[in-house]
C-alpha cells in the first residue's frame, strides 16, 4: 500500500526535472549568443562549466522537504537550485532557507 500523498509528490519530482531540463536547453542555445567569436568562445565556455555542474543532479535532484507553520508552500531542498517562471522548485541545501532542514529536532512525543 502506498502513502496517499505519492502521487502528488511524483508530480512534482517530475516537475522539477522537466525545469531541469530546460534550464539544460536554455545554457545550450546561450552558446551560439556571442555577438563576436572570442564573445561566442567565452559563452559556450561558461555555458559548458554551468551544465557540469547539472550532471549530479540527475542522480537525486531533491532530498528534502521543508514544511512551514505558516501555511506556506512546501520547500523542496536539492544539490542545486532549480526554477520554473513561477520561482524556486528546488532551492540548494547551501542557501540560508534550507538551514531548517538542518537544524530540525525530533518532537518530544517522536523521541524515544
């Protein structure tokens, strides 16, 4: 049997790869922008170290979630950041909002 909310947070695993993936494309199209040749060389450089820094992502894009007493949408923390026009779907395990994730402590009734 599997926990009802599976569905859902598939949906939005999968999300986030599909944001992935175009922010994949867009670093390849950006490699062609140069106004110049050197400009050109300089962007696809730039655009090649950037999609390294995607490859780990495709192993676990997210291990965490962050859920706020506020009500607020749900934070999913992954290796690195990952956007969609409507803002963060992942954010980096580095930056100052997954600290939570962190510093999290076990309730007491949950402490055994």
């Amino acid at each position: 049997m599997t926990h009802p909310d599976l569905p859902a947070e598939q949906a939005y695993l999968d999300h986030a790869y599909e944001c992935l993936d175009r922010m994949r494309e867009v670093l390849v199209r950006s490699a062609g922008a140069g106004a110049t040749d050197v400009a050109a060389e300089a962007i696809e450089a730039w655009a090649t170290r950037r999609l390294r820094t995607y490859e780990d992502a495709d192993r676990a894009l997210c291990f965490g979630r962050l859920d706020t007493e506020g009500g607020e949408d749900p934070l999913y923390i992954g290796g690195r950041w990952v956007d969609d026009d409507d803002g963060v779907v992942v954010g980096n395990w580095q930056a100052p909002a997954a600290r939570p994730f962190y510093t999290a402590t076990l309730p007491p009734e949950l402490k055994t």
